[in-house]
C-alpha cells in the first residue's frame, strides 16, 4: 500500500498555507475594524466592483450564501453598505458601499496591498512562477 507523506501532500500545504495567511492578514483589517473574513469579502468585493447582488458576492468571493448573508447583515447594521432593488429582477436586491463603508474600504486597501507586497517579497525572484503556478490551479479548478 502506498503511504501519503501529509506535510508534502499539496493540498494539504495549500490548505495550510491559506489558512496561515488569512490568519495573519486578519491583524490587517481585523481589530481596527473588528471584521470578520466573510464582511471582509463582501466588503473587498463591493470595493472593488462598486455594486453588486449577495449571490454574485458569495461567487465570485467563494462564500455560502449563509455567510454572504450574515456578512450583509452586519456591515448593513454598521451602515457600511447600503441597499436598493434591482431594476432586472425585483425579487433581488443590488448592495454596494455606504459612503463610511467607502472609507473603511479605503482606509483597509494600502494596508492590504502592503501585506501582499511583503508575501511576494518573502519569495524573491520566485514569487511570478507561484503566481503563474497558481493561476494554472485555479484555471484546472474552474476558478477563474
């Protein structure tokens, strides 16, 4: 019988790895602002495409529609978001940024930006190939 070694097993490296960074990028936009990961999608998402309904959120941001739904919920109760109906389907509701959720939103994004830059100059010259190694997973996953 073959034996799986789990520290070299590749998704499982992933997996530790996405959750190493995700807990250490939380000292960015977490105590300040006490956001959770979930608000932090929505409002990442909604900050980078100005408008948006809850189900194009939790795809494009990978998230349960419970998730997307309780993220929603608690910005809407900071008043960092705000929403109206949507003129294609009345049943939806399109969500996008208050302007304090504006502020938040720019106040996060150096900070985030800064955070990347730091991962991809902890891997010096090789941080294009991950890149592009990544963006062929994710290709062979249907995730772009």
């Amino acid at each position: 019988m073959a034996k799986l070694t789990l520290e070299n097993f590749l998704p499982y490296r992933l997996n530790r790895i996405g959750a190493a960074v995700s807990r250490d990028f939380r000292t960015v936009y977490g105590p300040e602002h006490d956001l959770t990961v979930p608000e932090w999608r929505v409002l990442a998402t909604l900050g980078e495409f100005d408008e948006m309904g809850a189900k194009a959120i939790g795809a494009h941001s990978s998230m349960h529609k419970t998730k997307v739904s309780r993220a929603v919920r608690a910005l809407e109760e900071r008043r960092w978001l705000k929403r109206r109906e949507s003129v294609e389907d009345r049943r939806e509701e399109i969500l996008s940024l208050s302007p304090l959720g504006r502020r938040v939103y720019a106040e996060i994004v150096p900070r985030a930006l800064a955070f990347e830059a730091a991962l991809l100059a902890a891997l010096g010259p090789e941080a294009e190939a991950l890149l592009q190694g990544l963006d062929k997973l994710e290709a062979s996953m249907d995730l772009r």
